[in-house]
C-alpha cells in the first residue's frame, strides 16, 4: 500500500526520509496492534518483526518514489512462505550488505505474515490494517475512487520509464561501460560498504591516468527525486574526470548534497568519498 502527497501539502513530510518513518512506522504499529506481533519500523525503509528465536527479521519490501511535484513511498508486505529454491539462483546480495544485521543470508534475514501469525492472513484483512494505519496516522478519511490513470500528469512518465529496457538496464555495468575503449591505460576498481543504519553502496570506477574515467554507484540508495533524474547520476556526471584526490572527489560530491531539492538518506559526504577513494585505491 502506497501514500503519495503534493509536497506543497501541509501534511506531506518534509522528505522522503520522514515519509519512511511517518508512514512505515505506522504500517508496524499498526500490524502489530491488530495481528498480536511485536513489530518495529528499521531505518531506513524495513519493518521488521519479533520472532520466536529473539531474532528481527523483516516483512516487508518498501521504497520511494520522489518527484520534484509529488513525494511517495509504499510496502509490500511479504505474507506467504518465498519460494527460495528460486530467490537464492537469482539474487546473490554481496556480504557487505548484512553487515549491521543480526542475520547473515537473505534467506535468515526474511520471513513471512503467515508464519509469525501461525494462519493465513487474507489479503482483504491486511488491506483493512494498512488503511487503518493511514486513518489514524494522518487523521484522514479515505474516499474509494476509481483512478483514470491517464489523467495523472506523472503517469505516463513513469510507465514508460518502468517498461523500458534502456532504463531497468542503465544501472548495469555492462551498459555503463559498453563504450569505454580498449586501452593500455584504462583500469577498473570496485568498492562495497555497508552504512550502518543506511544504504549498501557499490562504486565501479574506471580509472585512467590518474583520473576517474568513469564511474558507476548503484546499492540500496534512495535518492532524491529520482525521476527525471536521480542525484547520484549527476554525481557520476561530476565525478566523470575528477582527478583521484580526495579533496577533489569530496568537493564534487559535496556539491551534490548542497544542491537545493537534492537528497540522498542515511550517508554523508565522507561516506561516498571514502567509498569511491576505495574503488580508485583498487584500480591501481
């Protein structure tokens, strides 16, 4: 279940931080009050529950969705068992990313509503909790509505980002450096690190002559907007040349975190610059 707010609104969070917060932390109180778990929102968009064994482990998949206009975030909430036999061939998290988790394997980390409840929960009950949450958080009322999709000015946008191959695949390396030429000169360094509290980032960086050459930084990032262009791109733009110094990556990436509108949760300047200095240090 999605909020989406005009951020001219009175009741829209100040960013998309405190959306997570407001929000996802009344999505667990709220489940927790009705479905007798103990639940908990975790910074920066997880909710996590009690278990039996004393361990948190999250039910929830969540993120964000900022515009310069209009600022959103959602959960899912995993209710049935995951079919692991699949998730643990496709999806293979590099270790860093449990580094401030109690568990240690994507599989240990997650667990299910239906589980921690002992029945199925149906989707119609969990829907009436999540609508719930939202009443009593933003004493709201909410009116049913049939949404014409195509009179929303943002749709269109985000459909055809969603559905296009050229954007779910820009964030590969493959794509990134598919033009980089073959030369004596061209070196490649990667970085990961776990923020605790905060996003995993990953920083892929070509290097040549002393110079980042090019420079890929995805992870678990929530920047703000994101559409029709992310801070972090704009940051790999700046960084496109930078000689290898710290002082001159940090002002670069500092120049992104000063820029009125732009957002990036949970890490600071010191943290990028340290994480890309790393990926620089192992290209040589």
């Amino acid at each position: 279940m999605s909020m989406a707010f005009r951020r001219d609104h009175p009741k829209c969070p100040p960013n998309l931080e405190e959306l997570f917060k407001e929000l996802f932390t009344a999505y667990a109180e709220t489940i927790g009050k009705e479905l007798g778990l103990k639940t908990r929102f975790k910074p920066l968009n997880d909710i996590e529950v009690y278990c039996d064994d004393g361990v948190w482990r999250k039910i929830s998949t969540a993120a964000g969705l900022p515009s310069p206009i209009y600022l959103s975030a959602g959960a899912g909430i995993q209710m049935k068992e995951v079919p692991w036999d699949i998730v643990d061939k496709v999806i293979i998290p590099p270790p860093e990313k449990f580094a401030d988790k109690e568990t240690k394997t994507l599989r240990d980390r997650s667990t299910c509503l239906n589980r921690e409840v002992g029945r199925e929960v149906t989707t119609q009950e969990l829907e009436e909790i999540l609508k719930k949450a939202v009443v009593e958080r933003y004493h709201v009322t909410l009116v049913p509505t049939e949404i014409y999709w195509e009179k929303i000015p943002m749709y269109p946008g985000i459909r055809g980002m969603l559905t296009s191959d050229d954007w779910f695949y820009n964030r590969s390396e493959k794509l990134r450096f598919k033009n980089t030429p073959i030369t004596s000169g061209v070196r490649k360094g990667e970085a990961r690190v776990k923020i605790p509290q905060g996003p995993l980032v990953r920083v892929i960086v070509l290097t040549k002559e002393n110079k980042i050459y090019n420079i890929l930084i995805t992870g678990s990032l929530h920047a703000d907007p994101l559409i029709p262009e992310s801070p972090i791109q704009i940051m790999e733009r700046e960084l496109q040349n930078a000689p290898i110094d710290k002082k001159a990556v940090r002002e670069r990436v500092k120049k992104i975190f000063d820029t009125k509108g732009y957002e990036i949760p949970n890490i600071t300047v010191d943290d990028f610059t340290n994480v890309i200095m790393k990926a620089c240090e192992a290209a040589k």
